[in-house]
C-alpha cells in the first residue's frame, strides 16, 4: 500500500509539473500577444504624431513641464541659429558616416533650443566645409520634439568633447561646451524636418523610429513550445497505453 501510495504521490507530481510548465509557456505567449498589442498602438500613435499639424514650441514645453511624452511631436521654432556654437552627434545616412549637426537656436526671450538640423559627411565635419548652409539672421524651423535622455545608454562610448564627438545626446554637456547657462536651454531637442538647406547641406529630416516589434514572432515561439510539449505528453501517454503498437 505505502507503495502504490508514493507511486500515485508521483504520478501526480509529474503531472504537476507538466500542467506547471504549460502554463509558463501559454503565459509567456500570451504576454507576448499583449506586448504586440501595446507596441502596434505606440507605433499607430507615433506616425499620426508625425502627420500632425505643427504645434508652438510653447505647447511643447508646457507638455514637457508637466511630464507628458513630446517625443515626436511637429514643433515650430522661431529664432538665431548660433553656428559657432554647433555641436556634432556621430551617426550614418544611408550606409555613410557622419555627423549630424546639432545648433544652439537662440530664442527671442534669450533661451536656447538645440536643433538637430541634420547629417553632413564625415569630411563635411568643419563649418568651413559648408558654410552656404550656415543660416544667418531670423530662421523658422519645423521639426519632430525630442526627449533629453536620462543618462548615458549602455554599450555606448563616452562623449569625446575635446574633440566635438557625440557618441549620445548629452544635452547638459552640450549646453556646457558651448558655456551656455543651463536653465536657458530647453530641456528637449528639435530635429529639423526636410526643409532643403543651401548647398544641401545638412540634410534634413533624419529621424528614425527604431521601435522593433518583434513579438508575434516570440508569441509563436512560446505557444509552439507550448503545443510541442502537449504533443510529446500524448505520444508518451498513447505509447504507454499501447506498449505493442508498431513504434514510427
């Protein structure tokens, strides 16, 4: 009896774990499924964002103030671009490196915007090399709103300001290179639309949208492993029960 007893105790257990593990893996599934839900909003929300009409850089920094998400927001800005004071982010355009510029645009109320007015060739680093696209006087730009960042992002490399190199957007350090008093610069960036610049140069319109979306595929993955797990149970079961049927 004490046998029959553990041998049950055991039966029970493996099933256990078995309807244990099957229920991890239709969950995992099924957050996934939540996931592609959220992420195919947040995608939706953000291409109607850019096919908005533009809003006041007023609208912006009251939605900033308050906490609420301007990431990719149309602004206009009115205001001075101080090109001596330009910054530069490394980045690729089109398989190519470069740089994209980032400017001080000065405000009529003494404030600063940092606009990333876009990306020049890496041998185009120097103003020098582009000066018809250096916009003097009273310049309107249009734009997508840009969050400052946090904090440095992990594997990314320090920011070379001896040099002028970006690896990420800093914007206390830009502000501080350029010796512009922190609480004059807005707390976000602008990045210029594609409104052509003499010579071309910067290019325009650099955004990008890397929001990957992968999770229907790790749905599929998580209830496939769910379902091969079902399909081993019964073929283990049914050979069980059928221990002189002719094995495949």
């Amino acid at each position: 009896m004490p046998a029959r007893r553990a041998n049950v105790l055991w039966q029970l257990g493996k099933v256990l774990i078995l309807l244990v593990a099957l229920g991890i893996l239709l969950a995992l599934g099924t957050w996934q499924v939540q996931r592609l839900h959220w992420k195919e909003g947040l995608l939706a929300d953000i291409a109607e964002r850019q096919a908005a009409a533009p809003v006041p850089l007023s609208t912006i920094e009251a939605m900033a103030a308050s906490g609420g998400d301007i990431e990719y927001r149309v602004v206009t800005a009115t205001g001075h671009y101080l090109n001596n004071k330009e910054r530069h982010f490394f980045a690729t355009f089109d398989g190519s490196p470069g740089f994209h510029i980032y400017t001080p645009l000065q405000l009529a109320d003494g404030r600063y915007l940092f606009v990333n007015r876009g990306f020049v060739p890496y041998d185009a680093k120097e103003p020098e090399m582009r000066m018809q696209g250096q916009l003097t006087g009273e310049q309107t730009v249009t734009g997508l709103a840009r969050a400052k960042l946090a904090g440095q992002p992990s594997g990314i490399p320090d920011n070379d300001l001896a040099k002028n190199i970006f690896y990420w957007k800093d914007l206390d350090a830009m502000a501080d290179s350029d010796g512009l008093p922190k609480d004059k610069v807005l707390p976000f960036f602008v990045d210029a639309d594609k409104t052509p610049n003499p010579a071309g140069l910067p290019i325009g319109g650099v955004t990008i949208v890397d929001l990957p979306n992968d999770h229907l595929q790790y749905a599929l993955t998580w209830y496939g492993l769910a379902a091969a797990l079902v399909a081993i149970v019964v073929v283990f079961w049914w050979r069980k029960r059928h221990p002189d049927a002719p094995q495949q």
